[in-house]
C-alpha cells in the first residue's frame, strides 16, 4: 500500500521526465532541424523541398531554370551585362552561324561559280557585234573610276578575309598549319577593321557619282524582257549609261553594301549600336511581330549574323560583274580602265548613251 502510494507521488516527475525526452529527440532530429530552416513557403507548393525530403537538401530548379531561361539580376560592377548568368541566345546565334550560314553561303559561292563557268561555257564570251571600230568615247572620268577602284579594291579584301573567318578554319587551316593560319588570319582580321571605311567611302562616292543614272524607268523593262540581250548573239536592247542589269548591281552594291557597313560598325564598336530594335519596332508598323526588346548581346549577335549574310550574298552577285566586266565581255573592261571605251561597244550595249555623247567621237566627256 506505502509503496504504490510512493509510486503515484513520482508519477508527475516520470510524466515530465518522458516528455523531455521526447522533445529531445525530436528537437535532436536532422529532419527537424532542415524543416525548420526551409520553411514551407507561399510560392511553391513544396516549398522548393526535394519530395520526401530524400536527399534532405534544398531544390533550387525554379531559381536555375530561371537563369538558365537568361534571367537578367542586378550587378553592382559597372558591366550591368554581367546580371545575366546564361544567355541562351547564344546557343541559337552559333546554330545559326556554324549551320545554315556558313552552309548556304558555300552553295551559294559554289553556285555562282556554276553559273557563270555554264554561262561561259554556253554563251562564251559576248564580242562587239561589229567589230571594234577603232575609235573611242569617254565612258567613265577619272573621279568615277577611283571611286569604282576603292570600293572594289576594298570590298575584293574584305570578302577575302570575311571569307576566311567563316571558312578559313575549315579550308585552310588543315592546309596551312596552326602558325601560318593564325598569321594570316589576325592580319586579315586587321585589314578588315581598316579597309571597311575605304569601303564606305567609295560606297558614298558612287552614290553621288551614279544614283541619277540609276532611277528605274520603263525601258529597264524591255531590257529585262529582252535578257539585257545577254543570251542571244546580235541582239541588244536599247539602255542609257546603266542598263537594268547594271541599274540592279548598282543597287545591290549601295543598299547591300549600307546594311554591311552598319552591321560591320555595331561589330566594329561592340555595345555601341542598337540598329535591330528600332528596325523590327518599324517593321511592326507595317504588321510585323517582332522582338523589340533586345538586350546588347541579342543586338550583336542579330548583327552578326546579318553582316555575314547579307555579305555573303553581295559576294556572289558581285562574283557575277565582276566576270562580266572583264573575261565575260569584250570592250567592258577598258570602261574601268582607261576609261575610253570602243565607239562600237558603246553602240551596241548603251545605244541611248552612245547618241548623247556623239558616238562617232573619240574621246568625248562622259556625261
Ligand atoms: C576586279 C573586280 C571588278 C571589275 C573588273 C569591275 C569592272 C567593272 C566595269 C568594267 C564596270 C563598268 C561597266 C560599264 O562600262 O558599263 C563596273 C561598274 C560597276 N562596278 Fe565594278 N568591277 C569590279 C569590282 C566591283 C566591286 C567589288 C564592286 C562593288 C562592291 C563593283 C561595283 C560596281 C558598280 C556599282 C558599277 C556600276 C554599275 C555597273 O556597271 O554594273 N565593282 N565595274
């Protein structure tokens, strides 16, 4: 009796003693302990926890798979840039470069190569009908043809080492060697940063030299109908001093040489130019859909690709006058030249100009 009455007297202090212990255990817990500094919160369902608390550590997808979508923090360097971890955008830009760029751009250089060995092949090359008569005219004046020479002697090199950067590490590099390629490619890289204002320079010279020759008129029509009289042995419609041929290498050279020299100058000064958002926010107003929101790395990457494409294609039509203003066309050579060219040339491939200038003359001024 004395000894369970002593029992029911200790009983509160086993009670008591049973439930710190309890705590203890519980508060020892590892488990404890992690739920305590990652608490539930209102965002995630599971908080961000690993379910089942397997590895019993933090899951921070949500926050990497936000950094790897190219989520832009704030930095407190000077290179705000650097508040983006991963710029996936990247990814898309040397796809694009390494995969149908550089692959479209060597059919399209393969192609004109085709094109005109067929031509030569079929045509031959285009003699003066008549015969040269011995007698010449002035075609081009000596500012025109330094004009016509800087641009062609800058833009023969820039193609040259432009080329090279895209495909020289493919072509040349197992030919050459890792020395003599890497010589040859920091100075064509050197070249290419100089020679592109020599370029824009002469660009802007036959611009105010040619662009009243080039307005587009009905009888660029005829010409184009007719095949410019390319094909046909002894046809030649009628032209003025640019036939429409001409009229479109013109063109081709101005608007396709302005896009190069502007997306060559945002390469040139990186971070410097923003030319894609304002353009695809003026494209929107005609009923585009267009990112206008570019960051600067979107903004040289887009210039990147529109600089090597745009060349690549100027490069293949340029291809194209170059052969027939040389090999591809008796006479046509000596316009850049000398300058002077054969009265009969002048008769047969720019009728209208001819009569103006006095084609039976020697050596009259160009008009
Ligand atoms: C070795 C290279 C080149 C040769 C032999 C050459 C030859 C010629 C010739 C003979 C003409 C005058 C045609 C005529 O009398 O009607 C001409 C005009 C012209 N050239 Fe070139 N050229 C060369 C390179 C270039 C380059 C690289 C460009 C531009 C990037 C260019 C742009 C032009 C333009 C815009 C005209 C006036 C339009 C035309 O006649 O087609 N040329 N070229």
């Amino acid at each position: 009796m004395r000894a369970s009455v002593a029992r029911a007297e200790r009983l509160p202090q086993i009670v008591l003693l049973s439930i710190l212990l309890v705590a203890a255990v519980i508060l020892a817990s590892p488990a404890w302990a992690q739920e305590s500094r990652n608490p539930v919160t209102a965002e995630s369902p599971t908080g961000g926890q690993v379910p089942g608390n397997v590895l019993g550590s933090q899951a921070d997808s949500d926050l990497w798979r936000a950094v790897r979508e190219g989520v832009q923090g704030r930095v407190s360097i000077p290179d705000t840039q650097a508040g983006q971890l991963i710029q996936s955008e990247g990814d898309n830009w040397r796809a694009w470069r390494n995969g149908p760029v550089t692959v479209y751009g060597a059919w399209a250089m393969l192609g004109i190569v085709i094109v005109i060995a067929l031509f030569f092949v079929l045509r031959g090359r285009i003699r003066i009908d008549a015969g040269p008569a011995g007698t010449t005219v002035e075609r081009f004046n000596l500012i025109e043809r330094t004009a016509h020479w800087i641009t062609a002697s800058s833009f023969i090199v820039l193609a040259l080492t432009g080329l090279n950067m895209l495909y020289g590490r493919h072509v040349l590099l197992p030919i050459l060697g890792p020395e003599i390629f890497s010589a040859i490619t920091t100075a064509g890289k050197y070249a290419h940063n100089f020679l592109a204002f020599a370029f824009m320079v002469g660009l802007v010279m036959i611009f105010v030299l040619w662009v009243a020759h080039n307005i587009p008129n009905r009888l660029d029509l005829k010409w184009l109908a007719m095949g410019g009289g390319l094909f046909v042995k002894g046809v030649h419609p009628p032209a003025a001093k640019f036939n429409a041929g001409q009229k479109l290498i013109f063109w081709a050279t101005i608007l396709g040489g302005a896009s190069i020299s502007l997306s060559g100058l945002a390469l040139l000064f990186p971070f410097e130019f923003a030319f894609f958002g304002a353009t695809f926010e003026a494209l929107n107003a005609i009923g585009f859909s267009l990112p206008t929101q570019l960051t600067m790395m979107q903004e040289m990457q887009l210039s990147q690709l529109w600089h090597g494409i745009v060349s690549l294609i100027l490069i293949a039509i340029i291809v194209g006058h170059i052969y027939i203003g040389s090999v591809g066309m008796e006479g046509a050579f000596d316009a850049m030249g000398s300058g002077q060219v054969d009265t009969n040339w002048a008769r047969e491939h720019h009728s209208i100009w001819a009569a103006k200038v006095g084609g039976n003359a020697s050596s009259q001024a160009a008009e």
